[in-house]
C-alpha cells in the first residue's frame, strides 16, 4: 500500500483485508481458495496460530482449534457424523467437514461446521490434524470429507481407450473395478495438489489421482500417454 502524504489520514480509504489463499500456480484451484477463505470465518480469542504454519500464505491470524482430548468424532444411528464432548452424554451436534485445502493438504486444517434452525452455516472449529485423533473419530472424520467431496480415488488404471474424442476408462477406487467416460481436453483433467491429476467424465462425476507418480509405472505409462498436460 503507497500512501499519499498529501491525503488527509481522515479520509483516506479503509485498507483491504485479504483473506483468500496466495495461489502461485494452478496446483492449488479457486475452489480451494473459496474453500479456505469459508473455512476460516470463525476467529477464537485463545489457540492462536499464524498464518505461516499453514504455508498458505495470508489467510487469517488466528483461528479456533478443536482439541481431540477434550472432543470425539461419533456416527449416529443414522449414519451421521456428530461432534461430541467426551465428558458428557449428550448426542452430540451433526456436523460436516470442509477442507481448508482439499488438493494440497486434505486432512490438515477441516473447518468442522453445522447448519442452524435459520439454515445458517455455522463454524464449530478447526481441526489442526486428522491424524492428532483417535483411530475411531479418524475414521468418521475421513468418511464425512468424503461425503462432502465426492472424490473417487483412482488406484490402479488397467485400460484407457481414446474413442471419437473420448476417453474410456477402466480403473480401480476404493477396492471397486468401475468405468466412466471423460472428453479428451484439458478442461477435464486438471492439476490437483502438488503431482495429481482431478478427471471430470461426462456425468459430472470427479475421479482424483493423489500423486501420478505413486501409480505402478505400466498404470502411470498408460495414464500420461493420454492426460500428458
């Protein structure tokens, strides 16, 4: 900001307070940015963290963290993720999972969150780390940010067809054999953290490879001989 001495201090304009992620590249997508700067609307007066600690750049200077001694991860009877004091019997509040950083860093920095009686989207707190927690809550955290993102992991990829234009897949997620359809552009395959790769078929479905390095070299040759962008 360059201040001008000859402006009068009393009518000078209000600065800008940014709290968008700084994106360098296109590794980390404006979705993630949008994503970050609704994680962080909630501010704590106590456990404090600097916006270095998240290597993100400018985002907020303190944000509420949830610690996982005093709190657990719980599903309901109805399949629902509950956020629970552990010295208590209540049930708990149903809650979702965002993450601050889904391409980058997907299990650090959730913003956990529920929705009040005025349909409001309320911030309950942070988690710092999903691996702080204990196995059980891990578990139900993991399951809703899935739910949340719908993200179908790829792991192995045993077919890829070119088509009139379209890919054919054949792959494995999750332990499942599945097949889906993406157009041949680079509008469909788009980078996703640090070294994978985010597909989009033709049913607006979302594939993700976390690291294309990491696949087997003969599922890795056959991906890259493809989606090579």
């Amino acid at each position: 900001l360059l201040l001008n001495p000859n402006l009068d201090a009393a009518n000078a304009p209000p600065a800008k307070l940014e709290v968008a992620e700084q994106v360098p590249s296109v590794n980390s997508t404006a979705a993630e940015t949008h994503e970050a700067a609704h994680a962080s609307s909630s501010i704590s007066d106590d456990s404090r963290t600097t916006s270095s600690e998240t290597g993100h750049g400018t985002l907020v200077s303190q944000l509420p963290w949830l610690d996982p001694t005093e709190y657990r991860f719980v599903l309901d009877s109805l399949d629902q993720p509950r956020l629970q004091k552990r010295d208590e019997t209540h049930p708990g509040r149903i809650v979702n999972v965002v993450c601050a950083f889904p391409a980058s860093q997907p299990e650090k920095y959730l913003s956990v969150r529920y929705w009040d009686e005025d349909g409001d989207d309320v911030e309950l707190g942070l988690v710092r780390d999903v691996a702080d927690w204990c196995p059980e809550s891990q578990e139900v955290i993991r399951r809703a940010i899935q739910r949340h993102y719908l993200l179908r992991p790829i792991e192995r990829i045993h077919r890829i067809s070119l088509v009139a234009g379209y890919l054919e897949f054949d792959v494995e997620s999750a332990g499942n054999r599945m097949q889906f359809v993406m157009r041949w552009t680079q509008s469909q395959g788009v980078d996703f953290g640090q070294n994978g790769k985010l597909l989009l078929d033709t049913e607006d479905n979302r594939y993700v490879v976390h690291d294309v390095d990491a696949l087997p070299k003969r599922d890795r040759d056959r991906f890259l001989h493809y989606v090579y962008w």
